[in-house]
C-alpha cells in the first residue's frame, strides 16, 4: 500500500476516535427575571463564558434555561448524556416557589 494511503487512514481513524470521545457539558441557567429588580445580566454573561469555553475546549454543549421551560423527561436525558453538568443559580431564587418546581 502506498504511504500516503496509509496516512489517511490513520488521519480518518483518528478523526473518527476523536468524534468518538466528544464530551457533553450541560449548562442550566436557572435565573427568573423579575422586572426592574433583577434582569439577570450576570447569569446570562457567566452562561454565555462557560458556553464559549466549553465550546472552545470541543465539546458539545446541552443548554436548559429553566425560564424558556423544560421537559423533565428531556432533562433526565441531558443530565445522563452529560460529563460535566454546571447549574448557575443565585442566592434569590432558592426562595422562589417556582423554582421549587425544579428541584
């Protein structure tokens, strides 16, 4: 076989291992806005830093926004599929009765 072939095979092979190996990193941004008080700017810019690293570093990243809404079936998932998962919740919202419908 001639070498050049043999190096796109290991460069193929390789390429394949490496999607193989792709890590999940499931990011939960569990804000609520409450107008004129707490708009969350500083959840929001610490979800968009972590997206970008983890995107930088190749792996996939699974997002919730517990304010956009969520499926728990779908959740179960992603926190099965995950390797890393980071939840970014303030002091304010552990109070909050409908984040209690989260945990």
């Amino acid at each position: 076989m001639p070498t050049n072939f043999v190096a796109l095979l290991h460069q193929k092979f390789n390429t394949l291992k490496r999607l193989a190996k792709t890590k999940k990193a499931l990011l939960i941004n569990t804000h609520l806005t409450y107008p004129n008080w707490t708009e969350g700017t500083l959840n929001n810019s610490f979800f968009k830093i972590a997206k970008e690293f983890f995107i930088s570093k190749s792996y996939e990243v699974l997002e919730t926004i517990v304010e956009d809404g969520y499926k728990p079936d779908e959740e179960e998932k992603k926190h099965l599929d995950a390797h890393i998962v980071i939840s970014k919740a303030s002091k304010l919202v552990w109070g909050s009765v409908d984040l209690q419908k989260v945990c």
